[in-house]
C-alpha cells in the first residue's frame, strides 16, 4: 500500500511549482462545492414558505436566488477547469521532459537491454494517462470528495436519523469503491505494459520494413502484431468486465439510498413531523451525489490507471545511472592524445567477462589496430575510452588522467567516433555535419565536406547542403552516409579517433573515395581502429589481437606475421586474399602502362 501511494505523492511533488495556480483551480473547487450544498436549502425554503404558504415573493426570491448561484458557480467552473487544463499539460510537459532527460543520461548498458518501441510507449501514452489524473482527473476526484463530505454533514444538520438511513449504504458505496480500485490497479498496469510490448513490435516491424518486403515476411509481421494486439484486448477486456461488473452496484446504492428515504421519511413528513421541504432537500442531497457516484468509479479507473503508467515511468526515471561524474570532477583541456590502459577487466551487468587485465599505451599521433574473431571484446575497448561503460577493474588514463576523473562533456569532446553504420539524422546535411559543433560556419562545413570527399555528390542534389536526407539518411547511399560521417568527425576535430574501417558494403570506387577521406581524419590523432583491411593493419604503428577478452599479442604487422600465432591464422584466412588481390592490380596497372607507349609508336607515322 505504501508503495503505491508514494506513486502519488511523487506525482504530486511536480505540482509543487506551480502552487498559484493550484491554489486558484482547487479554491474554486471547494467554491463550487459549498455554492451546490445551498440549491437544496433554497429548495426547502421554496417549497415550506413559498408553495405550503402560497407566498409568491418567497418563490421568486428563492429562483433569484439559485440564478444567482449558478452565475457564480459558472465563474468559479471556468477557473477550475481552465486551471486545472493548464496544470495537466504543464505537469505532462515537465515529466515528459525529465523522462526524456533521463533516457538521455542513461548508460549505453541500459539501452543495451531496453527495447524502443517500450521506451516510446512509456514517453507517449503512460505519461498521457497520467496526465488525465494529475490535473482534470485529481481536480474531479477532489470536487466528488468535497461534495460527499459536504452532503454528509448538510444531511445530518437536516435530520440526523433520517441521514443515518440514508448514509447506511453509502458505506458499502466507499467499501465497493476502493475493492475496485485494488482490483484494477494492476490490471491497468498490465495493459500498459503490453502497450510497451505492442509499440516494440511495431517499431522492429517500422525499422526493418526493406527487410520485411524483400522476403515477403508481411503476412508474418501482421500475425505477429496482431498476435500481441489481441493480447492487448485480452488485457484490456478484463478490465471491462470488472468495469460492468461494478458499475450497477455503484447506481443500486445510490437508489437504496432514496428508497430508504422515502420508507423512513414520507410518514413522518405526511405526519408533519417534519416538513415536506425537509424530505425533498435530503432527497435532493442523496440525488446529488448521482453524477458524482458515477463518476468516482471513472475517477477510480483514472487513478488506477494513471498509478500503473506513472510506475512505469518512474521506473525509468529511478534507473541508477552507472556513469556518473565525480562531483569534483575536472575540465579536460589541451589534450595530447596519449590513452592509457592499466590491467583494465570489464563484464556486462549479470554476464561474463568480457576483458581481462588489458594494458597498453597509445603514444599521442599513433594509429592502433585492433583485430581478433567475432566477441573477443575489440568494440568493448573502444567503448571504454569515452566512458560509454566503466571498467570493472582498472583504470583507463587519457594524457595521464583517469577518465572517472574529468567531466564527461569535456572527455567526450575530445573523442570522435565514426562507424561502419553511421546514424544520420532526419536533418539536412550540413545539419547532420554540424551535429557536434552547432556554431560551425557554413564555411566549415563545406571545408569539411570537401576534405571528406562527400562535397561532390552534395553538390548534385537540387538543394546542396540544405537537403533533407530522411529517417536514418535513408536517402543516401552507404557510402555518402560513411562520408558525412567523417565530414562529421573533421569539424568535430577530436584529438582521439576510433573508427571502423571495413567498407565491405560499398563499390571499389566509393571505398577509394572512403580510404581517401579517412586518411585526412587520421592525420595527426591518435587513432583506435577496428581493422578489417590489410592495409590498415600495414600502417598501423601498433596492432593488438585481442581472443576471449584478452591481448595475446601486439606488435606491427611484420613482427605479428614472425610470430605465427592468431595473427598469423587471421591473416592466412582472411586477409592473404587482399594482398594478392592488391597485387595483382598492381601488375595489372604496370603492364597497362607498359603496354601503352608501345602501341602508341607502332601507330606512329611510317
């Protein structure tokens, strides 16, 4: 129970800045409901001075009278409901923000087990339920209770024995009430979880629909989703039925109630043991309490829901952030470039190692390779020198600063990064160039451009640099992705590089165009490269063959190949083909040339 209500009370906590208007939306609850307790005192006055005693004035004046409190009454409506609108939304644009604040801060170790879909769906539609309750909804709940207590008290100044038959059944009322929202609660948190499941659905489908029509799978990602919606109907159907189950029960008391009434009072009323006004103003109260008795098990409902989805929220939001900056931590400036592991050991949250006891130093201007097979921890590495993960062990030192040291900001702007598959935005290019220097001048963004070898084909489009490119640069081949990326990376100018050299997925021509740009990037950083290509590895100043999370060797390519161990066995299956290749096109080259010359003089005049 305790934990349940704390979901509350944080949701209330966002209401806590805006006290003004909170203050005005719920006195003008409390208004109202005070002004609706006096229409049935009005009544009763109307009915005892004015009809029993066939006095005109008196019924005049009680109709001024209720004409005037509904006046009021429609001032005091508007400053509830407009109040109480604007808190919704503002409380739903403050969590939103911070959720997504959140989300962005988050480590690389979480987003490797969060799904999309679920993280939007928790974004999107559990904030929107909350929202419904924290302003409108909470607002309404509060006007029910105020109307409830105030009719109870109203009843019991008019008659205390008759209110005490009257009120019986309301206790059953509030008993049946909070049955159902015990009931409901984790129903709705259910639904709203596979809610989360049915947008990850759809966002894989989204994301991979080439995949999906290239073969043919669209009959099988329609069974899939509609495999997961049904269960949402399922979920959502429980519910209604609990739903119809209780809401007959919520109206029969509400009609026991004036059955009583009635039984109890109209003898004594006929007996004018009490006035005919006196019986109709607590039938009034009782029937007062119809709209409100209806609607407290839709205000139920709201809370029910809005607690479930404000638990998946908050969720999110109370996730630990692993990497975190010291609060001492300092700025990182002028940096050299030197990276420095000290017997660094690292393992994913609940899996196994990943490395063990890594040691190694780049000198600043070095370019080093790593290789191993598929999972011996080449990634990892790089992904802990701009602290995407902390090692478990270790220290990973930049121009002889621990990285936990400095702040991220100024660790990170140091770092470029520039992968096989580059993320572009749905921006325009120069947009996705300057994505890290905001403040770039077009100038340098062209001049990065051009360095990249991507100017050109930037150029023959219709509206150059200012082109849209689409969701994930879907408008652009892989190689101009490859190549803004570096652009990218260019104006970043980060003293550290780490980038991924396999251009296995484009043509000869755009990888020539890709190696090109890439040696202008590598110029004079210290650069950390998952090599895929022998000539990467020939030029390498350091090569490390990484096997189950650990160096085996390092060393330059020549000494690797003499020591004819894993490298050496990568080498043979994997890379042996590119040098001969190479060769080859090197023959082929020499004996074009040597052949031209020829055929030029046996064409020449005779």
């Amino acid at each position: 129970m305790n934990g349940k209500l704390s979901v509350y009370r944080r949701l209330l906590g966002f209401l806590r800045p805006y006290t003004k208007e909170a203050t005005i939306a719920y006195v003008s609850v409390l208004f109202a409901a005070l002004l609706n307790l006096f229409v049935p005192q009005i009544i009763k006055t109307a009915i005892d001075e004015g009809l029993a005693k066939g006095s005109a004035p008196a019924l005049f004046a009680a109709g001024g009278l209720i004409l005037a409190i509904a006046v009021v009454r429609g001032v005091a409506s508007f400053a509830q409901r407009y109040y109480g609108q604007w808190l919704t939304h503002r409380v739903a644009y403050d969590l939103r923000n911070r959720f997504y604040n959140c989300v962005q801060r988050l480590p690389f170790a979480f987003h490797d087990q969060a799904q999309t879909g679920d993280l939007m769906s928790r974004a999107t539609s559990d904030i929107t339920e909350t929202e419904r309750f924290v302003g409108i909804g909470l607002m309404d709940l509060t006007a029910t209770l105020l109307l409830l207590m105030g009719v109870i008290v109203a009843m019991l100044l008019e008659s205390v024995s008759l209110s005490l038959y009257a009120l019986a059944p309301m206790a059953l009322l509030v008993a049946a009430t909070v049955r159902f929202g015990n009931v409901v609660r984790p129903k709705f948190k259910r639904i709203q979880e596979q809610m989360g499941v049915l947008s990850t659905t759809m966002q894989e489908s989204m994301t991979g629909i080439q995949l999906v029509k290239a073969f043919a799978r669209e009959p099988y990602e329609l069974e899939k989703f509609d495999r997961e919606n049904e269960e949402w109907f399922a979920r959502r159907y429980a519910v209604i039925k609990v739903w119809a189950n209780n809401w007959p029960t919520f109206t029969l008391i509400l009609a026991a109630s004036i059955f009583l009434l009635l039984w109890f009072g109209g003898p004594p009323a006929i007996a004018g043991e009490i006035t005919v006004g006196s019986l109709f103003a607590l039938i009034s109260y009782v029937l007062m309490l119809n709209g409100p008795v209806q609607r407290l098990g839709f205000l139920v409902n709201m809370a029910a829901t809005a607690g479930a989805s404000a638990s998946r929220v908050f969720e999110i939001i109370d996730t630990p952030i692993e990497v975190e900056e010291q609060e001492d931590a300092t700025v990182l400036e002028d940096v050299r470039g030197e990276v420095t592991f000290e017997h660094v050991s690292f393992h994913y949250r609940n899996g196994p190692s990943v490395l063990e006891d890594i040691s190694f130093t780049a000198k600043p201007g070095q370019m080093v390779a790593l290789i191993g097979p598929t999972g011996s921890g080449k990634s990892t590495v790089t992904n802990l020198i701009p602290r995407f993960y902390d090692p478990t062990a270790g220290r990973v030192l930049i121009d002889g600063h621990d990285i936990r040291t400095v702040t991220l900001a100024s660790l990170r702007r140091h770092i470029g990064i520039v992968l096989q598959e580059p993320f572009l935005f749905g921006l325009t290019i120069s947009e996705n160039i300057a994505y890290g220097r905001p403040d770039a001048t077009p100038e340098e963004i062209v001049a990065a451009a051009k360095a990249a070898r991507a100017h050109d084909f930037i150029m023959s489009f219709p509206d150059g640099y200012e082109t849209q490119i689409g969701e994930r640069g879907v408008t652009l081949s892989g190689g101009q992705r490859q190549r803004i990326a570096i652009a990218r990376a260019l104006l970043y100018d980060p003293r550290i590089l780490i980038l991924d050299d396999s251009t296995s997925s484009v043509d000869t021509e755009t990888e020539h165009l890709i190696q090109e740009a890439l040696k202008v990037l590598m110029q004079g950083r210290t650069t950390f490269i998952i090599a895929q290509r022998l000539l990467t590895l020939k030029h390498a100043d350091q090569i490390l063959v990484l096997d189950h999370g650990r160096i085996v060797e390092r060393g330059t390519h020549e000494e690797l190949l003499a020591l004819n161990g894993l490298y050496r066995r990568i080498y043979d299956l994997q890379l042996k083909d590119q040098e001969e290749f190479a060769a080859l096109v090197d023959r082929m080259e020499r004996t074009s040339s040597e052949t031209q010359p020829a055929a030029a003089s046996q064409g020449g005049p005779q």
